[in-house]
C-alpha cells in the first residue's frame, strides 16, 4: 500500500516537516550532481558504517570528513536513489505533520533525530563490523510511524493498491501491515551479504517512536483518539 494523504488535518503548520523534505531534497540533488568517484566519497564519508561507528575498522583510505558517531546524523540526509529518497519524502510528508503538530516543533526536532539514531544503531548492531554505508531517512520516518500509530490509529489514510485503486484505510491496519512487512523482511534479510534495505532500523526507529512518543507528545493529546477530521465532525 503506497499512502497518498491523511484525513487527519492539523492545527499548526508543519514548518519542521518540510524543512526536512527540502534538506533532503537539498542534500540528494548535490549528491546526485558529483561524478562518481566523488560521489560514493560523500555516501562513505557522511553515511553510517557500523565498523567505524563501534570502532571497529580503521577510517577508509578516502579520509574522514566527520567523527564515525556523527555520522549517525548526516545519514538520515543522505539517500540511495530517486525512488529512495521519493518514498521516504511521501511517509514523511503523509505522516509527518500530524506528529509534529502533537509534539509541536522544537520537541518534534528532537524526536525525529533521536529516533533517526536509535534506528541506526539497531540497524548497525546486527553487524557491527560492517563497512557498508547506511544512508536514508527511512529509521527516523519509521519513529514517526510508530508515534502515528498510537496517537491516531483511527484516522483514515488513502492509500493506493494494486488491485483496488485508492481506499481508505484506517492508520492501524496502513501501518501495522507496515511494520509486519519490515518485521518479516529483517527475518529473511538475516545473514544475506552486501548492500540493500535496513529493515532493522526501520524496525527500531518504529519501536523506538512508540516507545518516545509519551515524554514528547504535548499533555492535551490522548493516545488512540481518532482522526481530528472525526472528532471536528462528531
């Protein structure tokens, strides 16, 4: 299920949530603008390797440009492609707003780097001599799925199918067949060599959010309420 929007409308505009999809954008443009060589430099340099993060490897013969640790944040802007970085930005965008509305922003700002680098490390500590880079925002987005699904697990979210065109779904069922999807695809990924999908970050920057959500949710905010459009109707 791919999701296209939320009836779930906010109370405040979700500045922080765009000004992440346009850093994204940002980064990925100049990214996709180097050569090559230069090119995989910056995804070594500025993504996520578990063997330096722990320390693990020594630093590659291309140089360091930041501390292995801080890596942990510049990899969440960093991605692997197009369909990549679109598919990240769309959850994002969906998702994203309704959570930052419920946090407000300076507390959102938190949230989403805290889950960003507990994802990244849960996906790092299933190999920690790794030397494959890991670069995306998809374990910071997955906190906010995580977060979504207990504060508004009723709101309706249209998604598009193959078989059935856009329905309306509630969020529950969009995203908990989200996480089991992440859940059985991390079991099967166990022991495959070489690069592809970090489906343990997303499964622990999904945990992590819901885990997160109670110490950053604003008090007036209720876990399991419904969609606001269904409260505003009711």
């Amino acid at each position: 299920m791919i999701p296209l929007h939320d009836d779930n409308p906010t109370e405040r505009p979700p500045i922080i949530t765009i000004a992440w999809i346009v850093a994204c954008a940002l980064v990925f443009l100049y990214q996709a603008s180097l050569p090559a060589g230069p090119g995989e430099t910056f995804v070594f340099q500025y993504g996520a390797i578990p063997a330096l993060v722990f320390g693990e490897a020594d630093p590659p013969e291309m140089g360091v440009a930041i501390p292995a640790y801080a890596t942990l944040l510049t990899s969440m802007f960093l991605h692997g492609g197009w369909m990549h970085l679109i598919g990240n930005m769309l959850y994002l965008w969906v998702f994203g707003n309704n959570i930052e509305d419920a946090m407000g922003h300076a507390k959102y700002i938190a949230f989403y780097l805290t889950c960003g680098i507990l994802a990244a490390l849960s996906h790092a500590l299933t190999d920690p001599s790794s030397s494959i880079p890991m670069v995306g925002a998809s374990g910071a987005i997955s906190g906010i799925l995580g977060a979504y699904l207990l504060l508004f697990p009723r709101a309706k979210v249209l998604v598009m199918m193959p078989a059935l065109g856009a329905t309306r779904v509630p969020a529950a069922i969009v995203l908990g067949m989200w996480f089991v999807m992440q859940l059985l695809s991390g079991g099967m990924s166990i022991g495959s060599e070489g690069g592809g999908v970090a489906f343990f970050a997303h499964i622990g920057g999904f945990l992590a959010g819901m885990a997160l959500i109670g110490l950053f949710k604003r008090p007036d905010v209720p876990f399991l309420a419904p969609g606001r459009r269904d409260r505003l109707d009711s």
